[in-house]
C-alpha cells in the first residue's frame, strides 16, 4: 500500500511540473522569441531586443525544467509530449489553403493570439510550424515510453549515444522541412503535403533516437549540448554569416534562431538529461536461498 501512494505521488509531481513548467515555458517562448524576431528583422542584432530574447530564453529553460520531471515519474514528459506533438499533427493533416477556402482549426486558434500579442502569435506560429513542438513532443514521448527506474547497462549506454549522434542529423532534417512547410503554408500559400510529411517523419525518427535516453542519458547530453551551443550562437551570429546560403535556407536560420527555437529543443534534451541522470535506481530484490537438494528441512516447515 505504501509503495502504491508513492508511486501515485510521483506520478502527480511529475504531472505537476510538466504541466505547469511546460504552460509558462511556452508562453514565454512564444512571446519572448516573436517580439525579438520581429524587432530583429527590422533593426537587426541593434535593434534592443535584449528584453525579449532574455524572455525568451527564459521560457526555453522552463521547458527544460518540463522536461526535468522525468527524474520522478515519465507521466508528465509523456503527456506533456503528447500535447506538443498534436499541434503539428493537426497543423499537417489538416492543410491550411486559403486559396481553395480550407482553413485549419490549429491555424485558427493561433491567429487568435494576435488580439492578445502580437509577438505571442508570431512565436506561437514559429513553434507549431517550424518542427520545434514535433521535435519537443516525439522526444518527450519516446523518452517516457522506455523510462524505467532500474541501471542502465552497457548495451543501453552505446544505443543511447548512438542515438544522440543520429538525433542531431534529424534535427536539422526536421528544421530544415519545418522552415519548408512553414514558408509554402504560410509565405507562399501554396502548401505541400510533401514537406509536412518530412517535418513528421524527420520527427518521429528524432523521437526514436532520443527514446534511449530515457534508460541512458548520454544521448540527450550529446544532442542537447550541441543543439543549445548552436541555438545560443544563433542569437548572436548575424545573418550575413550564412549569406552563402539560399534565401529560404537563411530565412529558416534566423527565424529559428532569433525565436530561440532550436535553444528550446536543446535545453528540453539537457533538462531530459538530467532527470534521467538524478532518477532514483531501483535495484531487483535479492531473492532468496533455494534449500540444497536432499538438506533437512528447516525447524517448522511442512514435509
């Protein structure tokens, strides 16, 4: 009975955390990482958007607190995955097309933020679209999935920095078609179901990379500390940097950058990390002595 309340308690710390870290992260990223993408595209790196990266880089270190509370229980990164992966489900599935008068109820609801903030909505719109909210959702989720409070072996320890080497590949597969379906749906009009089945695809495939990380932490380490030094870098590099680039690839690279979007997926990882690193271990109970074949019979048992 006592191992179920604590089990129970765990549960609704991590539940607690996630959700409550997981609202006030986003809203801070989305407010922070649009107000300085809007004022850094008109007045570049001068522009005075210290204030809204800082805020933003705040809500990115609430998210990788979400993240943390894996070290109690998988229940919170699991339903706080699965609801940060059902905006770009829904944002694919169900195209927006103005042209051909399809709306998207996502895209509906997300215009909504504008009456409230302009910036808000912007970041919003950045985090659903772009792939930063699948990446975030699938990797939450698969971490839970293959938590367990019991030693991470040898086997688990090389899946699990293999797969933080494969991740990082995936997250740029994933901002890369993010960026894509973003500028068709959003710039351009004309969606392409081809790029948003390659934002869902590169994510899930990050996910199942990110999965063994949940028994080993190693792989969240190694994706997330790159993926945070690049999202930091990004910040300060200006764009003239990737001038060699094409012009949606280095519209991509600011808008993810300067957002604090790629800093958000890394510091959910390290936050992962982390929690997984702190878990408590159960050990497998030591079983009991099996009685020698033909020995006597302990005093008082049964013949």
């Amino acid at each position: 009975m006592r191992g179920t309340t604590t089990t129970t308690m765990r549960h609704l710390i991590s539940l607690v955390i996630a959700v409550v870290a997981s609202v006030a992260g986003s809203l801070m990223l989305w407010s922070g990482g649009g107000r300085a993408l809007f004022e850094m595209s008109r007045f570049g790196l001068e522009g005075g958007a210290a204030g809204p990266i800082a805020l933003a880089v705040a809500g990115a270190l609430l998210l990788g607190l979400a993240a943390f509370s894996i070290r109690f229980s998988p229940a919170g990164p699991l339903v706080v995955g699965a609801f940060a992966a059902l905006g770009p489900l829904l944002m694919v599935l169900l195209p927006y097309d103005p042209i051909r008068g399809v709306n998207s109820p996502i895209v509906s609801v997300l215009d909504s933020l504008n009456d409230v903030d302009r910036g808000l909505a912007i970041g919003a719109f950045d985090f659903v679209a772009c792939g930063t909210a699948a990446l975030i959702g699938f990797a939450l989720l698969g971490a839970g999935v293959v938590a367990r409070p019991r030693p991470a072996g040898a086997l688990w320890r090389v899946v699990s920095a293999v797969g933080g080497v494969l991740a990082l590949a995936f997250a740029g597969w994933a901002f890369a078609a993010g960026a894509d379906f973003y500028r068709r749906s959003f710039v351009v009009l004309d969606p392409s179901v081809l790029s948003g089945a390659s934002l869902l695809v590169a994510a899930l495939l990050f996910g199942a990379a990110i999965a063994p990380s949940g028994r080993s932490s190693i792989g969240a380490w190694i994706a997330g500390g790159v993926l945070t030094l690049v999202g930091a870098l990004l910040f300060v590099v200006p764009p003239q940097a990737f001038s060699v680039l094409p012009p949606q690839f280095l519209a991509g690279i600011t808008t993810l950058g300067w957002s604090g979007q790629v800093l958000a997926v890394g510091l959910t990882l390290l936050g992962l990390a982390l929690g997984v690193a702190l878990r408590p271990v159960s050990l497998p109970r030591p079983q009991a002595p099996q009685p020698q074949q033909g020995a006597a019979p302990s005093p008082g048992a049964a013949v």
